[in-house]
C-alpha cells in the first residue's frame, strides 16, 4: 500500500469528521479543554508546593556529628572526607570549637558566656563537628546511625544533632501532594477520555454509512480506524495547546521576575505543556479506539 | 407488472455460451448449513448446494425465506452455525477477521439500497471502493471511467447520486463493486426499489457481468425476471432449500399462480 494516497485519504477524512460534526467537535474541544486546564493547572501547584516542601527538606536534612576533644585536627578531616564520599552526603564540612564558639556568639548571644568561660581557664565548651548536608530527608536516620559507632565522636548522649520530627512531617506533605496531583491528574485525565470516546463515537454514528461501505468493499480494520485515531488525536492536541495558553496567560500575569505564578519556572512551565500536548495525542487517540470500536464490531 | 421489450442500453456483448464449467472445482459450497441468529429464530435450516465458477443462480422464496440470510454468510457478515460455506474452496468459519478484507475485495456486493454516499460524486463513489483498499493504485480515473462505461453512466461522472434515477444509482452501485474485478458477484433485491424497466436493465447488466465471467448470485423476489431468464433457481421455504433447478422458473411448475 503506497503510504502518501493513503495518508491524503485518512487526514481528509479526519478533517472532514471535525467539520462535519463541528457542534459536537467544538463541545468536546471546550470539555477536554477544560478538563486539561485542570490538569495543568493541578500539576502546576503540585510542583509548586512540591519545590516548597524541597526547600523545607533540604533544610530539615541537616546532620550535625560533633568531635571529641581528644582527637586530632587530621583524624577529623580524614572522617569529613570519608563522609563526603557517601553518595547520600552533599556536602561535608568541618566547623572546629572556635568556629564553633563564634558562631555560637553571633547567632545565639553567647558571647559574653564563653568569653567568661575561656578567661577562667575552663576553655572553650563547645565542640568541633562535621555539618553535613545530605541529599534527601530520608537519609538523614540512616547516616546518623552509621556514625554513631565512630570513636572519635563526641561522648555522651548528644553525639549527633539533626531535627527529628520534621523530617517525617515533610515528608508526609510531600507524598500528599504527589499523590493528591496524580489522582486528579487521573480523573482529570478519564474525563477527558470519555469525553473523546463520545465524541469519535458520535463521528462513527455518523459516517455509519460510510464504514459499512469501506468494510463491504474489503477495508482493512486499520484503515477505517486512522482517520477516527487521527480526529481524536487532533481534538486532544488542539485542546492541549489551549489548555497550555490559557495557563500561559495565567501564569504570566501573576508572575513576577523570571517565574511564573507560584514561582512555577519557564523549565516546568514548558514540561507541563509539553505534557498535556502529549497526553491529548494519547488521550485523544485511545479515546477514538474506544469510541470506534462498537462501530468495527461486525 | 410487465417488462418491455425494448432493449435496455445494451453495452458491448460479449458472444458466446456463459454455461458454467461444471468440472471446474465449485467457486460457493453450503454444506449442510443452518444459521440460527443470536434471538434464536432459525433463518436457514440444513441446506447444502453448490455453484460451479461462472454459474448464474438465482435465490428465490418468499419473505423471511433466508435468501439474505444466504447472501450474509457469504460475505462472512455472518458465520453459520452450523456446517460449512465454502468460498474458493476456503472455509468462511477458519477466515481470520484480518483476512476478511481480502474475501471481500474477490467479491462484488450490491444491495436494494444502492449504498451509496450521498456527498460523493458518482466517479467518487466508485473511486472510494479504490481509495480505501488500494490507496496507490495507479490509473485510478481510468479504472473509474471503465467500470461507468460498463454500466453505461458514462456521461454521469460528476452527478451527485440524489440527481439519479433508481436504476441509475443501482448501476453506480453495480461499478462500485466491479472496480476490484470481482470472481463472484453478490446482489440481494437488487430489483426491490426499481420500476420494472429499470429492474431488468440492471438484469441484464448481471448477466453481462457473467458474461465476462464471474460467478453471479441473486437473491429475488421478481418473478418475471426470473422466469424470463431461464437460468438456475434456487427456491427457500421457510429457511429449507425445496429447490435447484437448473433452468428454473419463480414457482414450481404447476405451483399455484398467487
Ligand atoms: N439479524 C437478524 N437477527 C435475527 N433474526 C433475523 C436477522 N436477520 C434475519 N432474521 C430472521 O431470519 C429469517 C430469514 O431472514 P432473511 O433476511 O434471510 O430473509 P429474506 O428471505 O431475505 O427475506 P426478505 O425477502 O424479506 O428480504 C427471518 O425470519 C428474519 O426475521
Ligand atoms: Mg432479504
């Protein structure tokens, strides 16, 4: 079969189906667009608070391993390297006991306390440690533990400092949302099938005649079915690029600087619309296979 | 109800005998078949025939008698329920819906109702039996233009089929289904919607159809053009075969004249 008439028939037909229809065409257009805003607009606040509950992580997975008096400046800074070389770690940086205590008297007003304390002779209290960052929350437990057993931590029972009970908060929220988006984002998505389903459904009622025709004079199943695929696929794409302006237009008027509305970025902005041009094409094709199927039955 | 004795448009006739080449292997079987539809009413009830290539058979019988019935398991638009029907010797119950396509492109189908799409053309519709099965074929106008020749609508290429008589929307149909060349050619009443005139026209357009050599079957009510025809009857009663003549008339001779 020579694929370019072939090509010329099924896009023709599809057009043709559109036009011919265009009542209910332009009403499942309008419904799909919709459902698709929806979608859009869903996944665009997911990520958002998805990017806040990050920021909330990545502060929360902070792993502080203080130092024992005793040990030498190198066992420290061998111990900062073999951490930094755990894939979980970020970064890995080494505060000694005057870093410490200056730290402490600038953000915590302990100045006058550890001036007190080290003019006396007691010295400086505070310890030295290794601050660590690690790439996600979950990490947190896991690393703290595996130091724990080191000797060369500070003894007692405060070896170890990280926020406990925000990290399981956090990530609570962030599977929440994630899962709040992808169920909407599947309803969302069901609607706009069965509206597309409808709408090829009615096309085939349509030109019922027409296929009775192609299936008498020896059709293949196939080539009855493209110009249906192609109408829903042109539906679902034209109803995704909609979609995407609208919240294109949304997200610009309430953006401010270089992100859009809920500081979405250009980089998700064009993930998410590529996303709903993508899913219209695979909403809008299965859509007319379902909905062309009852009219390929005999 | 009579027939004139005017020629209908008469196209080029082949010469020569159209018998049937009886030792030929059959081109239909019906073996034993029965078809009960799914509501559970028995349309055709252990009939068995067969039809040797070139053969021109009309299916007779009253209303309700199962020649559509006959005309649709054919075309495997339905399965029998029960026994064999045979097309070129391929068995329509073991034919994967995949292959179905390619029966029907060996067969020409035409019906009561013309079927044909009322926003094409005439050269359209015939085009569209084409475009839809062989997209690329080469010489599509001149394809089209000779199936118009042979049913002699020519001169009609552009006209829509609402502009046309019945009989001419029935020979439409008649090039429509001869563009694939058809070995076989099916047509149930296609007379039912035609005044006498036009009915035999379209007659005669089979006949010329098994001229050239395909296999025709009939499915009929008319009377007068099966007894003017004096070819093989196949006469249903009630979804039974009661007979196979073959140079056979409407009724049975000396049936009662209703
Ligand atoms: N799709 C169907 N479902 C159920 N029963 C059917 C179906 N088609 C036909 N029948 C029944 O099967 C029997 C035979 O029907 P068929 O259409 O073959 O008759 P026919 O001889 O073509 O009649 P007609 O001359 O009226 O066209 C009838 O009793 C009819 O009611
Ligand atoms: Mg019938």
């Amino acid at each position: 079969m020579n694929p370019v008439p072939a090509i010329r028939f099924v896009v023709r037909s599809a057009l043709q189906n559109i036009l011919r229809n265009r009542g209910i065409a332009f009403a499942s257009l309008l419904t799909v667009t919709l459902t698709l805003l929806g979608a859009g607009a869903a996944v665009g606040v997911v990520s958002a608070l998805d990017t806040v509950l990050h920021q909330e992580e990545t502060q929360a997975s902070v792993l502080k391993v203080f130092m024992a008096d005793h040990i030498s400046f190198a066992s420290a800074l061998n111990m900062e390297h073999t951490l930094a070389l755990e894939p979980s770690v970020r970064t890995a940086s080494f505060e000694s006991k005057d870093q410490a205590a200056a730290q402490a008297s600038s953000t915590l007003g302990l100045g006058g306390a550890l001036h007190i304390l080290e003019t006396t002779g007691a010295g400086n209290p505070l310890p030295a440690s290794i601050n660590l960052h690690l790439r996600n929350i979950g990490a947190v437990t896991r690393i703290n533990n595996q130091v724990s057993t080191s000797a060369l931590l500070y003894p007692g029972p405060h070896q170890t400092d990280y926020n406990k009970d925000v990290i399981p908060r956090v990530q609570h929220y962030i599977l929440a949302a994630q899962l709040g988006g992808a169920i909407l984002v599947a309803v969302v998505g069901a609607v706009a099938l069965v509206i597309i389903t409808i709408s090829v459904r009615t096309a085939a009622f349509v030109r019922r005649k027409e296929i009775e025709i192609m299936k008498l004079v020896g059709a293949t199943d196939w080539f009855v079915r493209w110009p249906f695929i192609l109408e829903g696929m042109i539906l679902g794409i034209i109803s995704a690029l909609l979609a995407s302006a609208v919240l294109l237009g949304v997200g610009l008027a309430f953006g401010s600087g270089g992100s859009l509305a809920l500081g979405v970025g250009v980089r998700l902005a064009l993930l998410i619309m590529a996303g709903l041009v993508l899913g219209g094409a695979v909403l809008g094709s299965f859509g007319s296979l379902f909905g062309i199927r009852r009219s390929l039955a005999t | 109800m009579s027939i004139s004795t005017s020629p209908v448009p008469t196209r080029p006739q082949v010469e020569g005998t159209t018998r049937p080449v009886r030792h030929d292997p059959p081109i239909i079987v019906f073996q034993n078949v029965s078809k009960t539809y799914p509501n559970g009413v028995p349309a055709i009830r252990d009939i068995s025939f067969t039809v040797p290539p070139r053969d021109f058979v009309f299916v007779v019988g009253a209303s309700g008698a199962g020649k559509s019935t006959i005309i649709r398991l054919l075309i495997r638009e339905e399965t029998a329920s029960k026994g064999h029907v045979l097309v070129e010797g391929q068995d329509l119950a073991r034919l994967r819906r995949r292959h179905l396509p390619r029966l029907r492109r060996k067969m020409g189908i035409v019906f009561q109702d013309f079927k044909l799409l009322p926003t094409l053309t005439v050269a359209q519709n015939v085009a569209f039996a084409i475009q839809v099965t062989d997209p690329g074929r080469s010489h599509l106008k001149e394809k089209v233009g000779e199936a118009l020749y042979i049913v002699g609508l020519e001169d009609k290429l552009n006209t829509f089929p609402t502009e046309l008589s019945g009989g001419e929307q029935q020979r439409v149909a008649i090039a429509r289904a001869l563009v694939h060349r058809p070995r076989i050619f099916l047509a149930d009443e296609p007379t039912g919607n035609l005044d006498p005139d036009a009915g035999w026209g379209i007659v005669q357009l089979l006949l010329q159809i098994n001229h050239r050599g395909a296999t025709v079957v009939m499915a009929t009510h008319n009377r007068e053009v099966v007894d003017l025809c004096r070819r093989r009857v196949l006469a249903m009663e009630g979804g039974m075969l009661i007979r196979d003549e073959q140079e056979g008339q409407y009724l049975k001779e000396g049936e009662a004249n209703l």
